[in-house]
C-alpha cells in the first residue's frame, strides 16, 4: 500500500504552509524515520535562477515549514541542495537561492555550497552501473524531495522523479542526456537514479504550477494543492492523474511499473479530496503526434520512423531576444550551439532534441520548431 496525502492550500501563506507539512507529516508517519543525529537533507527543485511567482522553482514558504518542523523534533542537521541547470558552482548556487527566494531560508536549513560529488553503484541488475551524486545526497540520513509540478518539454511530467535529475553535479547532466538521447532510455535512466537516491518522503508544490513548454518556458496554473508519500513512484503516478496526463504516456511510469517498482492499485488517498485539473495541463509543444494508428500494423514502424525525421523538434532562436549569454551553449549535450556575434547559433546536425537549451535559456529567446510543419511554439 502506498500512501498518498492530499492537503488543499490556496496560497504560500506560512501559516497555511506550516499546517499543511504538518498535517501531511502526521498522516505519512514521518517522524518515526527521526533520530538522534539525524542528518536531513531537503532535495528542492531549483532548475535555475527564477523567482517563486514563475512556478519554476519549488516555493520557499513550503521547504521552510518542513524545516521548522524537522527542527520542532530536535533535528539540527538540515541541508538544502540541489544542481541547478548548467554549471555547478559557488557563484552559481548563491545566484539562484537570490532569485528563488531560498537564500532568506538561511536561519532554518544550510544552503549548500559545496560542488563535490561521490560515485554510487547501482544494483546489478540496473542498466546503470553507476551515478555521480552530489555530495549532500551521499552524507544525508533523510533525504526529503521537495518538487514542483510541472509538464516537460522531454519527459513530459516534472514531479517527484525527475527532480531528483538534480542529484546529478552539473554538466554532467547534459552527459547523460547525450548517453541516453531517446525518451525510453532516459526515463529508465531517471527510475533507475530515482531508486537510488531514495528519498524517503516526497512533497510535491502544487499550488502554482507550470503547463505548456515546462520545465521553465511555460506558463503559471493554479491547482491549489500539496502532496506528500513516501512512495516516489506511485506519487507521481497520481500527480499525473492530477494533471489530466495519462501516467502510462510518461515513460518514466510506464517503466516504473514495467519494472515492478510501481502499482497504482496501491495507492491509497488519505486527507482533503483531491483536485483534478479541467480542461487538463497543457502540453509542451515538443509532445510527439502520432498519425500512424489507421495504418495497417506492418506499415506503422516504416511510417512513424520517416514522420520522426519531418517532424522531429528542434530548437529556434530568435535573435532579437538574444543575449548571447552562452547558457544555452554550456548546457547543449551534442555541443552544437555556438556564439557569433553575442548570438547562438544552432545547427541540426546532432539535435538530440533534449531541450536543454530551451530550458536553460534565461531570455525566452528559444523556440521549438519542426523540419517539417514549422514553429511550434514562441
């Protein structure tokens, strides 16, 4: 059975938020993983250097309440860290707790600022041997995942799971991205670090959340509520329900459950009733369209691999929203973006179509576009 605990909030009050992690807390039995020298670490979902209103970012009122409540139990040892997007450095941590509001949690939690990292073996039967994880993952008793709700450009759903990309230092992850270039493979890559890292408890920031060309490019939806389980798999499963998106169409889920870590009859909803998104979570432009279901079954495979190549997508930048910053080239897998002229430039060569770029791009200058039907989005 895995617990699934569903608390309405309307705003990022504190108050509201205390009562909220405390409620979701008492209902998962959380304080029974305490104890004496409990080294916790809160694993928020800080992609980049935006504001909490841009539903970017995970709220800081919601990862103060869960730190004063660990600390309300006697727990005195609470890191907060992640590895945004792009380079990880000291300049680049302390840029984004500015931003995302996490720096005034400075008197309840210890900002991370140390960009070691430790190797950690998967289990023989993973597909992975190994991953490199940040060093606070590897030295914390209690690792606490606090994400935010969005929709993805790549996976499709950003929640409990795909947070915890975030384990992974730096430019290392684009790596991955390039080691593993296609949806099935990345989502078994994302399980896999998922049960890995395993968090203990997962919270998901569902007040505001992002739809459309998330993780960072889309826009704010309100669903005004909090989730918590201690099952990050089966979490995400009914955060999908949630949006509106069928679970068996995010990869990561169907995986999941492939693999046996994930039964959705499992999972049990205790607290407030839950809130179902209508009209459902606008997709990112990059979701693909199959136009192949009327054809007959031996002509589907040849059919949908020549649609991939027309209507593969691919990124668009428009010059004038140009900084030429560089983000997007540092952050670029297949290392097929340049800057001339303080503009990037693209070629298509090589396009894993991850979005990396997309995401990381401070300026809003990048587009999707397909070789074949156009610009999909702005």
């Amino acid at each position: 059975m895995s617990i699934q605990s569903v608390v309405r909030c309307e705003s990022y009050d504190q108050s509201v938020m205390n009562e909220t992690v405390a409620r979701h807390f008492e209902a998962l039995k959380v304080a029974e993983l305490l104890s004496p020298g409990t080294r916790a670490l809160i694993k928020p979902n800080l992609i980049a250097a935006r504001k909490p209103e841009s539903a970017a970012t995970t709220h800081p009122a919601l990862i103060r309440a869960v730190a004063l409540w660990l600390r309300e139990r006697g727990v005195e040892s609470i890191a907060l860290a992640d590895s945004p997007g792009g380079l990880y450095t000291p300049s680049i941590l302390e840029t984004v707790y500015a931003a995302s509001g996490m720096k005034a949690l400075g008197d309840v939690v210890e900002l991370n600022r140390d960009t070691g990292f430790q190797t950690r073996a998967c289990p023989p039967d993973f597909e992975n041997a190994s991953f490199n994880l940040i060093n606070p993952v590897c030295q914390a008793d209690l690792i606490i995942d606090i994400a935010k709700l969005k929709t993805h450009s790549m996976t499709r759903l950003s929640a409990g799971v795909k947070n915890l990309f975030g384990c992974i230092p730096g430019l290392q992850k684009p790596e991955l991205h390039y080691k593993h270039p296609n949806i099935a493979g990345f989502s078994n890559m994302l399980i896999e670090l998922a049960k890995l890292v395993a968090p203990q408890v997962t919270l998901i920031d569902a007040v505001d959340c992002m739809e459309g060309d998330g993780p960072t490019g889309g826009t704010v939806r309100r669903l005004g509520l909090t989730l918590a389980s201690r099952d990050v798999f089966a979490q995400d499963w009914f955060a999908a329900t949630l949006m509106g998106i069928d679970p068996e169409s995010v990869g990561m889920l169907a995986r999941a459950k492939a693999r046996g870590w994930l039964d959705p009859d499992a999972i049990e909803l205790t607290g407030d009733a839950p809130v179902y998104a209508d009209p459902p979570f606008i997709l990112p432009e990059t979701t693909s369209v199959d136009f192949t279901g009327f054809l007959p079954a031996f002509l589907r495979a040849p059919a949908r691999k020549a649609l991939g190549r027309l209507l593969k997508p691919l990124p668009k930048v428009d010059p004038k929203k140009c900084v030429g910053c560089g983000r997007c080239a540092e952050s670029c897998p297949a290392h097929i973006i340049r800057i001339e002229n303080h503009k990037a430039k693209f070629t298509a060569k090589g396009c894993i179509s991850c979005f990396c770029c997309q995401e990381m791009c401070p300026a809003h200058a990048i587009s999707v576009k397909r070789i074949f039907g156009g610009r999909t989005s702005g």
